[in-house]
C-alpha cells in the first residue's frame, strides 16, 4: 500500500516537471518566433521607408551606398560573436538596429520588382518557411547531421555568387537561386529543432531572453534568404 502511494507520488512528480519543461519550452519558441517577426516587421517598414522616401536612391549615387550594403553583414558576424557578451537589453538594441539596416539595404527590392510580386513572394515565404519549422519543432528524426552538409552548401553558394558576380551568368543565376532555395528550407527545418534543443529549463531569465534572440536571429536570416533567393525567379521586374 505504502509502495504504490510513493510510487503515485512518483509518477505525479514527474508528469508536473514535464509540464513544467513543456510549458517553459512553449514560453521560450514563443519569444524566439515574436522576437523574429518584429525583426522583419522592423525591416518591412525600413525597406518601404528608404524606397518611398527616395532615400535608398539618393545613397546610391553616392559612395555611402556600399556602407548600407555591408553594414548588415558587419553587424550580424558582430552580434553572432558577441552577443553571449552582451547584456539582454544591448543584444536586443543590436538585433532591433540590424534589422533596421537590413531593411534600408534590401529597399532596392521594392524599386527593382513589382509590389504585387513581393507580396506574393513573401507570402509563399512565409507559408513554406511556416511548414518547415513547424516541421523541425515536431519531427523525432535528429537534423544534427544536416548542419555540416548544410553549412557546406551555403559556402558552396556564397563562392559561386562572387564568381557569378563577374561571369552574369543567366543560367548560373537561376542554379543559385534554385540551391539557395533549397539550403535554406533545410537551415529552417534544422535551426527550428537545434534552437528547441538548447533550451535549458534552468537558464536564467536573462541567458534565456538571450538565447531567444540569438534564435530569432537564425531564423529572420533563414526567412530572408529563402524569400531572397524565391523573389529572384518568382519576382516580376519594374
């Protein structure tokens, strides 16, 4: 009798920390997905700003054009290598600002395609990038193998896009495209189950906002790329 009570007690026990894990974890994707969405909400906005304003336009006659073509790139190494260095509120600001750059540096995408087509695209974007995490958070098949091979192919279409810069190959052009596509819907599936799996129930409030940003940061690049490489043979030109 007293056996089976402790073990009730037992079975209880367990069955409330896994709540708790589940519950936390919930808490946790919740602030990773939220802290993405307002990051290309932020880039949105910015992109619509520089092109309507005439802003974008203005840099490019001007030398500074290459600082807001780069900057982004140069804030995202920083804050990729710094940001288990940075207070929560510092990793938020460099999250927010990036985003913001980000943006100005892609308004070039509403002056060289149609709106129609942007929306579009961004929707198609959307939905795919949406199955595939969905599809990371939920599946019991292990992605870690994926990473290595992952990571290889995106290497493989960064060379081939400073080689295609020079050689404007059409052809070559759609390759990438079609690849970078592909890569990324892999990166979205894996980034999803490895953020899920660093979770750590026992974080501090202040590493688990940070890991949450740092989430958010895999996967707004995963959502811009794919929807990059998808506008470049779905997009109508102006």
């Amino acid at each position: 009798m007293a056996e089976n009570w402790s073990d009730n007690q037992t079975t209880k026990a367990t069955e409330a920390r896994t709540q708790a894990v589940d519950e936390g974890l919930r808490i946790y994707m919740t602030k990773v997905y939220n802290y993405m969405g307002l990051g290309l909400l932020a880039t949105a906005l910015t992109a619509y700003l520089g092109a309507a304003s005439g802003i974008y336009v203005a840099l490019a006659q001007t030398p500074i054009i290459w600082l807001v073509v780069f900057a982004p790139l140069g804030m995202v190494l920083y804050l990729s290598a710094r940001l288990h260095r940075m207070s929560e509120r510092a990793a938020k600001t460099t999250f927010w600002i990036y985003a913001a750059m980000t943006g100005l540096s892609l308004s070039y995408v509403l002056l060289a395609f149609t709106g129609v087509s942007v929306v579009r695209t961004f929707l198609i974007t959307a939905a795919s990038f949406g199955a595939l995490s969905l599809y990371g958070y939920t599946t019991k098949r292990d992605l870690s193998g994926m990473g290595s091979f992952l990571f290889m192919g995106l290497i493989g279409i960064i060379l081939a896009s400073i080689v295609n810069f020079f050689m404007q190959s059409p052809a070559m052009h759609f390759a990438i495209s079609v690849i970078g596509v592909l890569i990324f819907a892999g990166l979205t599936a894996y980034d999803t189950q490895d953020i899920k799996r660093i979770y750590f129930a026992g974080d501090s409030r202040e590493i688990a906002e940070k890991k949450a940003i740092m989430g958010a940061l895999r996967l707004y690049l995963d959502f811009i790329n794919m929807f990059l490489f998808l506008l470049q043979f779905l997009g109508n030109r102006e």
